[in-house]
C-alpha cells in the first residue's frame, strides 16, 4: 500500500514493515486532523464512545445525519458478529 501511496506520502522502501504500518497509521490520522481543520462543520465520531456504548453512539450518529434507523436493528448489529468480531 505505501508503495501505490509513494508520491503523496513519500518513498518509505526503508522501513520495515511494522514502521510502514506505523507511518501509514499517522499520515491517516494528519490527513483526518487536516481535512476537520478545512471544514469547520464536518463531524467526527469518537471510537472510544463507539466501541464502549455502541447503541446510543450510532443512534445519535443516525439522528445526526438524518437516516432513519430501526433501535431493535441497531441493537441486533451491535449483539451480532460485526461487533464481536471486528471491533
């Protein structure tokens, strides 16, 4: 991936591949600090609340955004394996 990403993040060739995934982390997280500094009105969700408290988080984020979410949906996504498995 930071061999297809080299001209906007640099050659990173050497570094192994725990560093590479390091720097990719923190070149992901400057781009996201910079892209909600340009837009004054973007939101972001906190993933700490998400993962903690997940019902409520994603019920505020619907509310938020206008998409109309069934609570007994929202609460069988959250019991079911996307949750448990990649969270």
């Amino acid at each position: 991936m930071t061999t297809q990403l080299a001209s906007y993040i640099g050659d990173w060739s050497a570094l192994n591949d725990a560093e590479r995934a390091a720097a990719l982390w923190l070149a992901q997280v400057d781009a996201f600090t910079a892209a909600l500094a340009a837009m004054p009105n973007a939101r972001a969700l906190n993933a700490e609340l998400l993962f903690n408290d997940p019902v409520p988080v994603l019920n505020a984020a619907a509310a938020h955004l206008g998409v109309p979410l069934d609570s007994k949906a929202v609460e069988a996504v959250v019991a079911g394996p996307l949750f448990s498995t990649y969270s």
